[in-house]
C-alpha cells in the first residue's frame, strides 16, 4: 500500500515564506542592534571669525556616556584647571583685549558650567570676542596678531598674541603689551623674548605681514588684521 506524503506543494510555500520572515525579522534586529551600539558625536566649532580667522575649525568628537564641556574643550585648548580659564588655542594667546566664549548648542556656557554632561549631537563653539563689547559701528571688529619664533635654536619659542586692533596702536605699543617681549632702556630696541637674548651670530627680525621693517619701524601704526612677526634670524 502506497503512504501519502502529508507535505503539500502549498505546504511548503507557506514554510519558505514563515522562514523568510523570520530572518529578516532577526536581520532587522541585528542592525537595530548594531545602531544602538555605534558611539555617537558631539560638534566642536573653533571660530577666530574677524579676529584670528587662521584658527577656523570644525571637528567631530567621538560620544561617550558622561562626557563634558571641559573635556571637549581640553582636546583643542590649554586649560588652567585652578580657574577654568582657557590659555590658549594652539600656539593662540589672548592678551586682555579679547576673552573666549563658549557656546552649547548656541547658549553661551560660564566657566563653573564646564562640568555638565553633554548629549549625544550636541554643539560646542569656542570663539573670540572682545573683552569688552564695542560699537562695531565706530570701531572695527578685528584684530592684530603678534608672533614671536625662536627660530631652530630655541624651538620651544613658537607663539602667536592676539590683541584687539586700535587705529592708533603701533609696532611698539604691541610688542609692550605683552610681558614675552622685553625692549631697550630707550624702547627703541628689541632686547630679549621670554628671557631669550640672540647670541652673536643671531639677530631679532621683526616684519609685518612678511615685509621686513626697516629703521624706526617700531613707530608704524598698523592696520586691522596686520601680523607682526619676531624671529631669529642670522647676523650678517
């Protein structure tokens, strides 16, 4: 006697269909699962704007659970972490002229905020602004940058001041507002920079915006944007 093979050509679809649901079904899960798992990003702006447009940056900073303000900061600043103040921005210093403002997600932050948790997606923004608000409409919004380079044989010496530009601020007034550079009795003279004096064969150089300042050039008046530059270079 001849059996019946209970499974029906139907029967069989329906199984291929039941299987095929339920791998995808299980596919779905899998990247569902492998999405929660991707780590996340927070934004971090860098912006010079006007004032030191050089330093304009964008990057992407990987998100972890409990990451704050002052450790997204801390990847691009040098920090004081006695009075959460912000040193500097790569060789970038700021003299009283200008400050830091932090932002996240376009609200600015104080600097007892630091310690908050970001999200994941949040933004923060670290920009220059002037120390004290100004008319824009009176004065203009930029400013002049000092940089000092030790040259090969002080290496160390790599540093760029940043300061809010004034129509009456000279080459002088400049190098003096900061305590790195130490002029002549006279102040006619560049003497040393952070203690460092050129040795016999070496001379200070100074230019602005790559052009050699001649004689009496400590007494040019400069204008928004201008870069003052302080090296070593080799006595003739």
């Amino acid at each position: 006697m001849k059996v019946r093979n209970p499974i029906t050509f139907p029967a069989i679809i329906l199984l291929v269909l039941v299987m095929l649901i339920t791998g995808c079904s299980a596919w779905n899960q899998d990247i569902g699962a492998a999405e929660e798992g991707t780590p996340g990003e927070v934004t971090m702006d860098v912006v010079g704007g006007s004032f030191v447009p050089s330093i304009n940056q964008s990057l992407q900073i990987r998100y972890d659970e409990g990451l704050t303000i002052y450790e997204v900061l801390d990847r691009v600043a040098g920090l004081s972490k006695e009075t959460n103040q912000i040193i500097s921005v790569g060789s970038i210093i700021l003299d009283d002229t200008l400050k830091w403002k932090v932002k996240r997600n376009d609200k600015e932050v104080s600097n007892d905020e630091w310690g908050q948790s970001l999200n994941d997606k949040d933004s923060i923004e670290l920009s220059i602004v002037p120390a004290t608000p100004i008319d824009t409409s009176q004065k203009d919004g930029s400013a002049v940058t000092l940089m000092l380079n030790g040259g090969p044989n002080n290496p160390d010496l790599r540093t760029t001041i940043a300061r809010l530009y004034d129509p009456t601020l000279t080459v002088r007034d400049l190098l003096m507002s900061t305590d790195s550079v130490q002029l002549s009795d006279n102040q006619k003279y560049l003497q040393s920079i952070e203690g460092y004096t050129p040795r016999i064969s070496e001379k200070w150089v100074m230019k602005v915006n790559n052009k050699e300042l001649v004689e009496q050039g400590l007494d040019m008046i400069l204008n928004p944007g201008d870069k003052v530059q302080v090296e070593i270079g080799d006595r003739e």
